[in-house]
C-alpha cells in the first residue's frame, strides 16, 4: 500500500504550509528550513523509516532525530500525519502553553520525538548514541530482535559547533554503520550566508572521519531520488552523510534563500503569496481529509506489519530476563542483594568504591555500558568482565570515548533514550563543564544516565586550581531533575550506585581521588541524608557535611566531646533526595534549636538553606600535596572546632 504521486505532492504541499501557519499562528518560529526539508520529512515518514504509530515505543523502530530542533514544526506535520496523535488544533498551539507542539521537539511531551533536541550539535551527538545502542543489541541480542537504523538530520549550526567533531569523529571509529545523517546544506545561517563564517568542505571533512559521504546535489524536491539514497545508504558498514543542497524557504516568491527566512516569522502576506505558488488553498493549517485518512492509513498499515513481524520472530528474546531488565534499566531479581561492605577504620577512595559496586553488579544489570574519558585507570568505571565496543566487537560493554567530554555526555543521553541501555561515563569531576548541555538535557528529557565524576575537590592536589573543582558541585545541584550525590565513603558508594539503578532518571555521583576512612554503613543515601556519629548527651551542635568531608566532622566531634560540646554527625550524601523527605523525617536528621555547622570542600552557595554557618571554599584552589591544599583552605578538624565552638557560644 503506498501514496499516489498527487498524495505524495499533497503531503510536501501541507508539510510546507504548516512550517508556515505554525509560526505566523504563534508570531514565533522557525519556517523556511522546514519547507525546504518538507519533501525529505514526507519520504522518511511515509517510505523509508520502520515506525509504527500505534507504539511509538516498538523497541525495534527506526529513530529520528531531529538535531535542527528549530524546525519543529516540520516534525509535528510529519507526526501529524502520520497519525501520531497530533491533531490540528495542537499544530495551531504551536509554541502555546501547556501544548503538545512546544518549540523545539522535547522526548517525553510529544509522541514520536526520541530526543530533545534545540541546543545546535546535540542531537547530531545524541544520534551517534542511539546508534551506539543499536550496534550493541544487535551483537548482543541478534538482528532478528534488534536491527533498525537511526536516521538525523543535521544543519550547518549542528555541524559548526565542537561537538560534532568529537560525535563525528567517534562514529567514524566506531563503524556506527546504521548511523544515517542527512546535511541540509542551505548555505544559510541567522546572521547571513555561511560564507561569512567558515569555508569547510564538509564532505572531506567527515571522508576524513571514515564516514560514507555521499554528494546528492540540488534533489531536495525529488522525492524518489531522496528515498534511493536514504536506500542506498543502509548497505554501507561505514556511518553515512548525505550532503542535500536545500533552499531555505522554498517555494517562497519573496525569501527562497534568504537568511530572513530562518527565523523571522512570515507574515499573512507573505504566506498567502507562497501558498499561491504551490497552488494550495489560501487557508491556515489546510489538511484535506482525504489525504490525512489516506496517509495515516498507509504509513499505520505498514507499520503495524513490520511491527507484528518483528514481534514474531522476536518473542522468545523479548520474553528473556535479560532483554526485560536492559530495557526496563534495571537488574536481574535480586541483582542487589549482595552488594559489597567495607569494614569501619578501612580506607578506601570512592572512585575505586564504584569500581567495586560495578564489579559485584555487572552480571546483574544487561543493560549496563559505561566508559570514560580516556580515563579508564582513573575514573573506577571499567567493566573487568566485559572487553571494549569496537567495530569488530560491538556487543563490548566498555566504550573508549577518548578525551571527547561532549560527545561522551550526549551520546550517553542518546543511548539511554534509545532504550535498553543502562549508560555510566567518567571523567574528572572540574571538566563537568564540558558536557554541561549534556547533563542539562539528560535532565530536561528525564534520560537514566550515571554520571560519574571524580577527583572531586581540591584533594585532586598538584594539578592546582585548573582541575581542582570547587562551584561544579553547586552548579549541579541546582539543575532541575538531576539526582546528584557526593558519598562519604566506601559504603555510601556503594548505596549510592545501588541508589542510581533504582532511580528513574539522570544521576550525578561525585567521587574523591584520595583515600577516605570508612566511617558510614550507607544507610544516609537512602533518604539522602542520615546520622553517624551521635553524641552520649543531648547534642548541641550538629556537624552536617558530605564527601570527604564526613570523616573530618566525626573527628571533630571526638574532639568537641572532649570539650564538653556533644556535637552530632550528619552525613548529607544528597540535597535532592533529602528534600524529597516527609518534615518529620528531616527533622529527625537535623532537628529545630539546634545549630548546624556544614563542612564541605567545595563553594558554600546554597548550604543556608540547612546550616547556620558553613565551612567552605570559596576561592580556587592552589597547586600543592591534596592534604596541604585542604589544610590550608580550612578543611581540617581544628577549623571545624574552632567554628563549631564559637557557632555553640
């Protein structure tokens, strides 16, 4: 069952008018790349992508990734047509409150998006992840329960910004060969042509990554030769470009290939004029009956087909244990009931501790990838039982990312969005700057990715203040939607890693470089906060730190006691889970009257909310021994009595 010509004609025609009724509707938008790229949106939705409406989450369907995020509206037409649930007065909510067609595409709110998509180069990353997980399962699992294709669409913004470098660069590497890009070479940017601003050939550019680059030329309005090289492109072993010379705006009699066309909304005029040249009815949000039934039908029926095929051949694997945990990212029954324990006096620094969680979980958890930054012997995030994801062995479960933070952080989010793929990266905790966008949309898209950053404080020592973090820690506690925990010690990491796989969405676990003494059982983790040292009398002070930090506050304490001043030990391994406490339980852990003294190596924005006085670093570091640069900056016992006492008096 497929469109007659006059249908496919039909449905560039509605694609292109609403990329225009869209932004005029709502005085904002972006209209012109999505009518350029209508011809191509209506050739993936309709011939050349597997999906099936009715389960936008059929775990075998094609992605699409839409790393132009601007042009939404184009994909809403497509989603609308395909019968996605969209309906014409959500296309005319465009950009609207409380609407399913929020400005840029957002995973989670709208069906049939896979990723969130807006800041220029992530979704082009985010694809390479998703495509990353696919090679995996399908090594893993078998082509006949997981063998689909990611297909992005990427602009010259997408492809100007660092990330693709390092994304492009690893996908080349890794032979991501179910990887499909399509550049929309436009020539055009906000500010004007592209001349302006870079001269790349984009072609030896990405030959020179190892991918498959193929030139189509001007065939943006040639709907039969777009499905062929989208065709074509599925029989390479290598990632694939097709580089499409576009018209931005086209067919607009007034700016086909102007930069206005990017992102100033046509008005009424300006619309009724193109629509007069397609020889459409000059009316907001035209969608004929007839072809919305006809379209949705067709692409409905072909994917109900693929779908009920696949689920066929697929139900012995998709009844296994193995395929339900990975894809539910979680573990196997009882994966956690014999997890590691540290002895209280051992000492142990927490980025080995992870290690040691992930060693006693590995077998456990199918779903689980992790890999760092070229810091494998650093970051305690190698997986001993696996071997590495490489071309040849794409069902390793340990990614080299080399030094490519970026990409490292949005492709993570791409596999966890892809499904079946519990994803775990690594790097030094002050370089969290690089993959910040990351975070932040792996945040914003509720995507299950861990975190994981050592060396965190400024016990990274002789590096100096370049590698010593001392805002990170803030910063990231007050981005919505991001489980962050700074564990104490050995015990508290391995709580902590349980406590990443139990949670729904991203986590962040902050890890030290240097030993800490064990002085928790890890039971703080679970409500984010906990007592663990409490004095024989009625406490009068309460010593509320994380990290490291802890077992400097127990310390103290002795020492308090020995001063007359019962202080008690609080260990607050994370803000965000504490606050999600009932009162009474929070106010068990730090009751009113009593005052509170926070210790932590790192800035003290934030810790008003909990204490009455803080210790902390408010300064960059300086390059010296780890211990010397604590001491020095006040992270000592004798500054946490000193301020404790005066806090009491």
């Amino acid at each position: 069952m497929s469109l007659t010509p006059e249908q496919d004609a039909q449905a560039v025609s509605l694609i292109r008018g609403i990329s225009m009724d869209g932004p005029l509707a709502a005085n904002s938008g972006h209209q012109g790349t999505g009518m350029a790229l209508a011809p191509l949106a209506h050739v993936l939705y309709s011939r050349v992508m597997n999906h099936d409406p009715a389960d936008p989450q059929w775990p075998d369907r094609d992605r699409f990734v839409l790393s132009v995020g601007h042009v939404s509206i184009m994909q809403y037409a497509a989603l609308f047509l395909s019968g996605y649930g969209l309906e014409i007065d959500d296309l005319k909510n465009f950009r609207q409150w409380d609407s399913k067609t929020p400005g840029h595409p957002e995973v989670g709110h709208t069906a049939g998006v896979e990723v969130t998509t807006g800041p220029l180069g992530q979704g082009f990353a985010n694809a390479v992840g998703m495509a990353i997980a696919e090679a995996n399962q399908r090594a893993r699992f078998g082509s006949d329960v997981c063998d689909h294709y990611t297909y992005a669409i990427v602009g010259d913004g997408c492809l100007m910004e660092g990330i693709s470098h390092e994304a492009a660069d690893m996908a080349g590497h890794l032979g991501l060969g179910h990887l499909i890009c399509v550049f929309d070479d436009n020539k055009i940017t906000i500010d004007g042509a592209t001349d302006i601003t870079t001269d790349v050939d984009m072609a030896a550019r990405f030959r020179a990554y190892g991918w498959d680059v193929v030139e189509l030329g001007d065939v943006g309005d040639e709907l039969d030769t777009l499905e062929q090289a989208l065709e074509a492109a599925k029989t390479t072993d290598k990632p694939s470009l097709l580089i499409l010379r576009t018209h931005i705006g086209r067919p607009s009699p007034d700016y086909e290939d102007d930069h206005s066309a990017h992102g100033n909304p046509f008005s009424a005029d300006d619309v009724s004029r193109t629509k007069a040249v397609m020889g459409i009815p000059d009316e907001p949000f035209w969608a004929p009956d007839e072809l919305v039934s006809a379209y949705r039908s067709t692409v409905g029926q072909k994917g109900a087909d693929a779908h009920a095929a696949w689920a066929a051949r697929a139900e012995a694997t998709t009844a296994s244990a193995d395929w339900t945990a990975a894809f539910a990212s979680t573990g196997l029954d009882g994966w956690d009931s014999d997890l590691p324990v540290y002895e209280q006096g051992d000492s142990v620094a927490t980025r080995k501790a992870i290690q040691k969680a992930l060693d006693a979980t590995y077998a456990n958890l199918p779903g689980l990838v992790s890999g760092s930054a070229d810091l494998k012997g650093s970051n305690g995030v190698a997986l001993g039982e696996s071997h590495p994801f490489t071309a040849d062995a794409p069902d390793g479960r340990y990614i080299h990312y080399g030094i490519r933070e970026h990409a490292m952080g949005a492709a993570a989010v791409g596999m966890a969005l892809h499904g079946g793929v519990l994803p775990v990266t690594a790097t030094f905790f002050v370089f969290a700057d690089y993959m910040r966008p990351a975070i932040r949309l792996a945040s914003l898209s509720g995507a299950k990715v861990c975190f994981v950053f050592t060396h965190d404080s400024v016990g990274v020592g002789e590096d100096g203040p370049t590698h010593q973090p001392v805002e990170q820690l803030a910063s990231l506690r007050c981005m919505p939607g991001l489980h962050v925990v700074r564990p104490a010690d050995g015990n508290e990491t391995i709580q902590a890693w349980a406590d990443v796989v139990r949670h729904d969405g991203p986590s962040a676990l902050v890890l030290s470089r240097q030993n800490i003494p064990v002085t928790t059982d890890g039971s703080a983790v679970a409500a984010g906060a906990g007592i663990v040292h409490e004095p024989d009398d009625d406490a009068r002070v309460i010593l509320l730190a994380t990290g490291s930090e802890v077992a400097v506050c127990v310390d103290a304490a002795a020492e308090l006691a020995e001063a007359g001043i019962a202080a008690r030990v609080v260990s607050m391994p994370s803000w965000d889970r504490f606050a999600e406490q009932a009162p009474d339980v929070r106010a068990q852990i730090l009751p009113a009257g009593v005052p509170v003294l926070s210790v932590e190596a790192g800035v003290t924005f934030g810790w008003a909310a909990y204490a009455d006085d803080s210790i902390g670093i408010d300064r960059f570091g300086a390059s010296a021994p780890g211990s010397v640069v604590l001491d020095k900056l006040g992270i000592n016992v004798a500054h946490v009595v000193e301020r404790a006492t005066a806090l009491v008096n």
